[in-house]
C-alpha cells in the first residue's frame, strides 16, 4: 500500500474518530420542537429526536430535517442551530380527521392515509368503515359536510349498499353508491330547513331516490308495534 493511501486511511479514520468523539463532547445544549398538533404527533417527534443515535452539533441539519420529514405525522419540517448550542426544529404536523375502523391508520385534512397506531386520544375521530382504495371518497364527503363535519360519527362504505353516515344525534343518512355530491347536498338542505341540529330522535333519511327520500323516525316504528 502507497503512503498515499496510508495518509488518506488515517485522515478518514481521524475524522471518524473525530464525529464520534463529537457525539460525546458536543451534545445539543436542548432541542426544541415548535408546532402545533395532536398529542399523539408531538410524542412521536420527542421519541424520534431522543432516540436518534449520536445526534450533535455536527450533525448536519438538512439531514436532521430529511429523516424527521419521514415522520408519517409530518407536513413540513425546518430545522436550524442556535448560537446557544441548542437545535430548534419547526414543525407543520398532519390533521387527522378520520380513523380506520381498523386502528391502523388515520385519514389527514387532504385525503391521505397516514400509517401510524390509533392512540387512545385519537378514539374522539369519527370512524371510517370501508376499503383503503375509498378513503379519499370518504373524504370528498367530509369536505362537503360542513358544520356537520363536527357531528360526524361513522362513515362506511360497502360494495352493495355503498355509503351511509351515522351523526352522534341519531341521524343516519344513506347515499347508496352514485350521485354522491348531489344527494349530499338535498340532505344538508333538509337538515337546515328542519333544523336537524337540534334533534334528538333515531331517524333515516334514505337519500337513494332521484332527486328525493324517505325518512323515518324510530319512534314512529315504536308507536306502530305498541
């Protein structure tokens, strides 16, 4: 081997030597991390930046900022050192709206699925029954919700009877499988004439008819048997 070689080993070696020692004297002073989000989202973030082997001064930060962005929580990430010695990163985080029946995964404000456990803190988003290969119909739909996107319960789909959702005052609305949108939009119409966000009773409103429905009360089913 040429001493050529022999120097170019050694500095490689050196400079090895050099980062690991670095990991050892020159530790970030703290690390903070802006943004807001779910609890879930920021315990995951702590957890990655805590258990990041060697993680330094020296580390360079676009490589902090790649691996943190490989996050399923996050959106958009920034990350930069401070003259105190400590390393701020900054964070738009993801916003569920919806979780898999399953608990595997969540549905963000976009339409995405984003592969993470379903905490017990996420248990308040309605659920989505269904196949993935729906999901961003799903969506499409809670978009079009509105103010009732806060009263959302169940959303579930099926290949037969296609799509149905559940609010938490009873109301159930079926859209079966086509014209989506437009039956949509006559049931939020009726829900405004009849003001619908005050009720209380178990009822179906069937939207599965051309530009009309049915509607059923549970207790008028009650009254029929008594």
């Amino acid at each position: 081997m040429s001493m050529r070689a022999v120097r170019h080993l050694g500095f490689v070696g050196l400079a090895m030597a050099v980062y690991w020692l670095a990991g050892l004297w020159l530790p970030f002073a703290s690390i903070y991390l802006h943004g807001d989000g779910e609890q879930a989202a920021q315990t995951s973030l702590k957890h990655q930046m805590e258990t990041w082997p060697r993680l330094h001064f020296l580390t360079r930060t676009d490589r902090i900022a790649v691996a943190l962005q490989k996050n399923p929580w996050v959106d958009r990430v920034s990350v930069y050192k401070s003259f105190d010695g400590s390393l701020r990163v900054r964070l738009n985080y993801k916003r569920p709206i919806m979780r898999a029946i399953t608990g595997r995964y969540l549905i963000d404000s976009r339409g995405h699925s984003l592969a993470t456990h379903v905490s017990d803190d996420l248990l308040r988003l309605p659920v989505f029954s269904g196949e993935p290969s729906v999901l961003r119909q799903a969506h499409r739909l809670w978009v079009q919700l509105g103010i009732w996107q806060s009263r959302l319960l169940v959303i579930s789909h099926d290949g037969f009877s296609g799509w149905e959702l559940l609010f938490d005052n009873k109301v159930t609305v079926r859209l079966g499988t086509k014209k989506l949108s437009e039956r949509l939009l006559l049931f939020l119409k009726v829900a405004d004439h009849w003001s619908l966000d005050r009720a209380v009773e178990e009822q179906v409103f069937d939207m599965r008819y051309n530009n009309s429905f049915t509607h059923k009360k549970l207790s008028d089913k009650q009254a029929l048997s008594d």
